[in-house]
C-alpha cells in the first residue's frame, strides 16, 4: 500500500483531538514539512516484513462438522507433518488459536477476527515441527482469551469432556479438551491469568505455566506483555517435560526472554522426592467460594507427597488473597492499550510484529457490538482508568506486584515447591445462549483466585489432576523457583507414577 499524506481537514481534526490549536496558515506550514516524514514510511512500505522462514507443507484444513468435533473443541483440522525424526516424533499437537500457524485460520476466539489468515508460524509452532511432532489444527479458545471459562467463544460452548454442559475451563479450552479426550497427546495453551492451568484443572491433564520468558512467545497474539505466558499442555508428566524440553529457551525474537536458564527437564523424571520440602500454602485453601469436596482432595494429596519422603509442612503467603486486585489495573489496562487500542501491536518493543494480524485485528473497530461481554467490560473499565486516572493504578498495581515476586522468593527460600488447590473449585455449568450478560461475567472470573498471584510475581506452576469428586477432576498446583521446572515435575510424576489420579 501507498502510505498518503493527511489532508488539511485531517490535520485540522487531529490537532483539535490533540489539544492544538491550528489555524490556516499552521496547517499549510505543518503539511508543507511533513512531506518529507512521509516520504520515509513508504520507504519502509517498499521493503519485505522480515518474517521468520515457514517450513513444512500444509493446507488451511477444514472446520470439522458437529459429529466429528462433540465437545466443540476443535476450530480447524489442518495435518502439518513436522520432521521425519526428533523428540517428539510420533506426538500430536494441537494449537491453540491465538497462536500463528501459517496458512491456517486463526481467530483468535473472536468474530472480529475471523477470516485472518497468518503467514508466518509461531516460534513454538516451529520448534515442536522441528522436533517431529505433527500438528493437528488449531483448537477453540475464548473471546481473545478473556476469560476463565469456555463459554465466550464465538464459535460456542467448548464442553467439558467429563460433563457436558458443563465448563472446561478457560482460555485455553480447546486445547484441554483434546488432550483429555486423546484427540491430541500434546497442545499449546497460553497464560496471563491461570488459561493454561484452570482448564488443566477442570479437565483432568498436565498444565505449565513456565517461568516468565521460559518460552518465546513470538508469533502468538499479546494481551499484556508482562503476564504474557504460553506452554505445554499434556495426558502426562513426562509428555510436559518432553514439550518443554523442545519449546523453552531464547529465539532471538522476544526481548522479554531475560538469558532463560533451560535444563534437560526429563532427567528430573523417576527421582522421587525424599529430600524436598513442600509448603502447603494456607490461603490457597481460603479463597472465596471454595469448594470443600477441592480443599480435602488436594490436602489428602499432600499428605501422599509426605507418604513418599517429601517434607511437608503449612505455610503462609499473606499477599495471596490480593492477587486478583494487584493483577486487576495491570491485567485491564494493559489489554485495553496493547491488544485493543493498539491492535496487538503497540510500541517500544524490539520483539517480532505480525503486522497482518495487526491489520486484521483494527477491524474491531467496526463490530465492537459483537465482541464478548468479558471483551466489552475491560474496553470500558480500563478506557475509563486511563482517562480519570491517568495510568497510575496500572504504575502503582506494577510497584505492588514486586511484593507479591519477592514474598514467593522468600518463601521459596525454606521450601522447594508451595502446593495448592488449582482451581478453588470444581467445574460447573457453563452459561447457555442468552444468559445475562451479569451471568456470563461472573462464570468468566470465577476460577482463577489461586493462579493469578503466579501470573505476577512470574514463578512457574503446575497443575496436575489428584482426585475426582462427584465425577469431576480436581487439580492440584505446585508452584517452583524460577527457572526450576524441573523440581515441579520432579515432584508431579512421583505423584502420577504413585497412584492414578482417577481413583483418589
């Protein structure tokens, strides 16, 4: 495209917007030297995007009909075969649709974005075919990503695969489905408020929120860039450790991965826990809400860790209960400025644009009414914040949340792992077709007390399925130093090989 020059009407309406005060011959001398600045961006306009290589043949797919996708989970069927051999030859994956798979539709959830087609992979996407694994699709995920349940999708309710009817959790639904159902033994998730770990939970698999920059997150569409996270999702331990092993480390790409410290993740697995110490986090067991039949599951759990060597003893993290709050001016005005206002573009980032999905994604603009009501109501909270109150609740909220960092080092100083219930509660119902906007919103935020605190102070955390109760999965979540993923699965498959989950 040619990039033009405003008019002496735009200029005019601009400088009112701005507060300036243009008359006539301002803006004939304003339109006079601008020339020259727009001479310069059709010079960038004139040279190719520099986008990383896309490898592997591969096909836009199919979205699959009702009988073949019965928890509608899945967006697009598109097989990519990755490399002949490598870790994860054999594996199946399945990607969550807010990440960039070239060739392949991608909407992120939302109505507004449907029909965009990305040409360049997700770095993730291209380490998992480097390794041999074959993509399947791209599964559903919520309304861009904002919320904890699976019922804000365009497309529809994701079901949980041991109710349906019932929330499989969120935004990361899809992806927890497939796995849980064996339609994939690996999937993408993304986290920036416990959307991997919560439909972990509420289905029954393995969830990895990683440490903060652990894992590129180049080429998967942004909400915030400071609680910005994505990892594996599997059946099993080992399969996590496996996927992490092929997606952590620097790209190159992502300046927010600070010299990431990987490690061989599998040679953690099979090495019990005699020597660890494990705090059990008393308000994790507090939130508001919480489900008894969830607290006495994940207790009976730690007292299994005690069973195999580990010491186990309760501990405190005051600031836990205020983690929604801190994260709230943080989370809100954050996706408001970057995803909304800027497109998922934004400035002062040195990392990797995909700037057809920043095309695609202004289209919001002119649908706004169809965006979901978790969507409409941080548009309107976090507009308002920054306009009344200047972005000061988001600097103050980004000042508090060292604290929440430095009490988790602290604590993590004593102990190896913190244990506590994933999810405060079970799933539950999910909202049908026309419920209240007030119902849809509440069911959104009501399953993620006990992960957001991790989003903040950036230290990994696990969920792993412990016990069913009346019928549903029940996840328990270890929290690690940073960088030390390998101690959380060292700890989680002791617990997995020691007895299966669904009969505790």
């Amino acid at each position: 495209m040619t990039v033009k020059a405003p008019t002496a009407q735009q200029l005019r309406l601009l400088g009112e917007r701005l507060g300036l005060s243009l008359d006539e011959p301002d803006l004939n001398s304003f339109l006079g030297v601008i020339g020259g600045l727009i001479d310069a961006y059709n010079v960038v306009d004139a040279m190719p995007d520099n986008l990383p290589e896309v490898r592997y043949p591969r096909t836009p797919g199919r979205r699959p009909a009702a009988p073949d996708n019965p928890h509608n989970a899945w967006y697009v069927k598109s097989m990519i075969r990755g490399a002949a051999g490598g870790p994860l030859a054999g594996r199946t994956v399945a990607v969550k649709d807010n990440v960039c798979v070239a060739g392949v539709p991608m909407m992120a959830g939302a109505a507004t974005l449907e029909g965009y087609m990305p040409e360049v992979d997700a770095t993730i996407v291209t380490r998992l075919l480097d390794a041999g694994a074959t993509v399947l699709g791209k599964v559903h995920c919520e309304y861009f990503c904002l919320s904890g349940g699976s019922h804000t999708a365009a497309a529809g309710i994701v079901h949980n695969p041991w109710r349906h009817g019932w929330s499989a959790g969120g935004s990361s639904s899809g992806s927890a489905v497939v796995v849980a159902t064996g339609e994939a033994q690996m999937a993408i998730g993304g986290d920036q408020g416990g959307s991997i770990r919560i439909p972990a939970s509420l289905c029954g698999i393995v969830g990895l929120k990683p440490t903060y920059g652990l894992v590129p997150y180049t080429g998967v569409m942004p909400i915030e860039l400071t609680l910005d996270h994505v990892g594996p999702m599997t059946a099993t331990v080992a399969d996590n450790a496996r996927m992490l092993e092929v997606i952590a480390g620097a790209d190159g790409l992502d300046p927010r991965q600070y010299a990431p410290q990987t490690a061989r993740y599998t040679e953690a697995l099979g090495c019990g826990v005699d020597d660890l110490r494990i705090g059990v986090v008393r308000e994790g067991f507090e939130m508001p809400g919480h489900d008894p039949g969830v607290s006495a599951k994940v207790r009976a759990a730690a007292e299994r860790f005690s069973q195999l060597g580990a010491v186990v003893e309760e501990v405190s993290l005051p600031l836990h209960p205020l983690g929604k709050a801190i994260w709230t001016p943080i989370g809100i005005e954050g996706l408001v400025a970057l995803m909304m206002l800027a497109n998922a573009g934004g400035t002062n980032y040195q990392g990797l644009f995909v700037t057809s999905l920043i095309d695609a994604h202004a289209a919001w603009r002119q649908r706004a009414n169809d965006l979901s009501e978790t969507v409409k109501l941080c548009l309107l909270v976090g507009s308002y914040m920054a306009e009344a109150y200047r972005g000061r609740y988001y600097a103050k909220a980004s000042n508090i949340r060292r604290l929440v960092r430095q009490q988790h080092e602290e604590v993590l100083q004593r102990f190896d792992l913190l244990l506590m219930p994933t999810t405060p509660i079970k799933a539950t119902p999910s909202p049908q077709p026309g419920a209240s906007r007030e119902e849809v919103i509440e069911h959104a935020f009501s399953f993620n007390a006990n992960c957001i605190p991790t989003n903040l102070s950036g230290h990994p955390a696990l969920s792993i399925p412990c016990g069913i109760d009346d019928g549903l999965p029940v996840g328990l979540m270890l929290i690690g130093r940073q960088w030390d993923e390998a101690t959380i699965y060292r700890a989680a498959d002791a617990f997995e090989r020691a007895a299966d989950w669904r009969n505790l």
